[in-house]
C-alpha cells in the first residue's frame, strides 16, 4: 500500500560557501528550505511526494521550479505569488552550519490557508512540516491550519528546526509550537532545538517532558552520538553511522525523509499504526533513516542519496 507524503513550507536557495586556501572565495547556489529538502529525500527514496508551499516569480524561482520538476515531485499544491525567491547564505561556525537568511516578504512567506487545495486533504497520508515557514507572514497559518484539518486523519510529522537569530517575537512563536507539538504524531527534535526550547536541560528530562506534550513518537538527532527515541514509556538511544564528515547542512532533513519513507513502505499512515509498530521495525525505520542523514554528511549541501545508495551502505556497514 502507498500513500502520498506532502511537506509544507519554505522553499529558497542555499547559498553554500566555496574556499580556496582555507579562505572563502564565493557560494554556489542550491535549491533549499527545509520542508523541500524532505520532499526531495522521500522521493529519491521512491515514496510519491508532493510540496506545497508558494513560489517567486523572479529567476530564483524559475530555478526552483525546474529542480521541483527534475526531482519528480507532484507540483499540484504548489503556488506562485508575488514577492521574491528567500536567499539564504550558508557558512561553519565551529563545526556547525550557521545561516544567513534574506526573505522579508518573500513569497514563500505568503502562503494562505485559503489556497491549499481540497486535494491535498483527501490524499495526503503523511505531512511534514516545520522550520522557518513558521515564523514570518501568512505562511505559518496556513501550516497550522493545514495541520489541525490533517489532524486525525493523516500521520503528523513536525521538525521545528528552530533558527533562534530569526525569533522576533518568542512568546507567539513558543505558543504556535506548543500548537503543532499537540498535533503532531511525530516530534524531531536536534541540539539547537533543545537549547532554545529548555537551555541547561539535559536530552533524557526534554524528552520526557515532550513527550507528555503530545506526539506519540519522540526523537532527538544528536549528531555523532546517534538518536535518542522515545514511544510510550519506552526509550531507546540509536547508534549514529560514523562517516567522513563534509558538511551537515541538511542532515537533519534527510533524517527526516529516511524515516517518513520508511514507514510509508510499511504502511504506517495514522497514530495507532505507529504505536502498534513492533519495536523491531521502528528501530529498523530510525536506523534507515540514520543511514539515509550518514550518507547526506558524505558530500556537500542538502543532496539525499536515493535508495539504492541506502541499501548499498547498510548492506556494508557493520552488523548492530
């Protein structure tokens, strides 16, 4: 059984650092935002996927909408506004990635509950959303109000994917993320996440506490040191796939698009299915995705492998 996988929010480019001698020399541009980069992971992994979010009509976004095209990814609720293409400029800081956003009134900032499609409601079986889509215009609305009409009725996955430089207002934006915790089925949660959310928190006390917020499946990406998952009142930490690291941009995202492809090919598409999963299988899917964020780390920008690559690495790696 298939069903379609729709993420919803932002689509930009990435401008990705380029050096020379250790200095940097320019950026090189690639297609990005988050929610897209899922989309573009679950259909390289050979689930149906569809974006939904609002295109520019500047160069940016004829390029954008090339690479929606390229990718195979159902187009049908995806928009086109006024406004320019958000640009955001990448760069390391300590080992990890730090943006520079430029996107006040872009179009994917403009997105309107009122123009999602009936469509998308009626054969959405998964959503994912999260990350800046929630924080500026009318865009984040439209993806709680999305979410609250998919509530019950498809499998919720939300990754906040918090950008703390970008918070104005932290009180509005804690309060929508309380929202979307409640909806969710599935929480992902990273490192930045937690330090914005509860600093001085350790990982085990934050997903205790989140998982009474309502999702009934907890996870927190935590690099090198693998996954930390929680369903019920059960816990489990999963290993990380050691890799020669290039860079993380998009790992947390392809993360992400390994574990909704994952249970789509087992057919899990409401909460009470990922609540009866055998816990072999969710540890199975969690490990998938796993290898699926390793193998983005191997090459630079947000570049998911496809699934024959996946199969490849595990089918190498050392047994667990």
């Amino acid at each position: 059984m298939t069903g379609l996988v729709t993420t919803m929010g932002e689509i930009l480019v990435d401008f990705l650092p380029q050096t020379e001698a250790g200095q940097l020399i320019g950026f090189r541009m690639h297609p990005g935002g988050a929610p897209f980069n899922v989309a573009v992971g679950v259909g390289r992994l050979g689930q149906p996927v569809a974006f939904a979010g609002k295109l520019a009509g500047d160069l940016f976004g004829h390029y954008l909408q090339a690479h929606v095209v390229q990718e195979g990814i159902d187009t049908r609720f995806l928009r086109s506004g006024a406004g320019q293409s958000t640009l955001a400029f990448v760069a390391m800081e300590n080992g990890e990635p730090a943006f520079a956003f430029y996107g006040d009134g872009a179009a994917d900032t403009r997105l309107e509950a009122a123009e999602i499609p009936a469509a998308l409601f009626t054969e959405t079986r998964i959503f994912h959303c999260g990350s800046i889509s929630l924080l500026r215009g009318s865009t984040p609305a439209a993806v709680l109000a999305t979410a609250e009409r998919l509530h019950g009725h498809a499998l919720l996955s939300f990754d906040p994917n918090i950008r703390p430089g970008l918070v104005d207002d932290a009180p509005a934006y804690r309060a929508l993320l309380d929202r979307l915790f409640a909806l969710a089925d599935i929480v992902k949660l990273s490192a930045v996440d937690l330090t914005w959310l509860a600093p001085g928190w350790e990982a085990p006390a934050i997903v205790a506490e989140f998982a009474q917020r309502g999702p009934a499946l907890l996870l927190v990406t935590q690099g090198s040191q693998g996954v930390l998952a929680r369903r019920g009142a059960d816990t489990w930490r999963v290993p990380a796939y050691p890799v020669a690291v290039v860079d993380t941009v998009g790992a947390g995202d392809a993360f992400s698009a390994g574990l909704l492809a994952g249970l789509a090919e087992r057919g899990i598409y409401s909460r009470a299915q990922l609540l009866a999963l055998p816990v072999a299988d969710l540890l199975a899917t969690i490990q998938f995705a796993g290898a699926v964020a390793a193998l983005t780390c191997t090459r630079p920008g947000a570049d998911p492998p496809r699934r024959a690559e996946v199969m490849d690495f595990l089918a190498q790696a050392p047994a667990r």
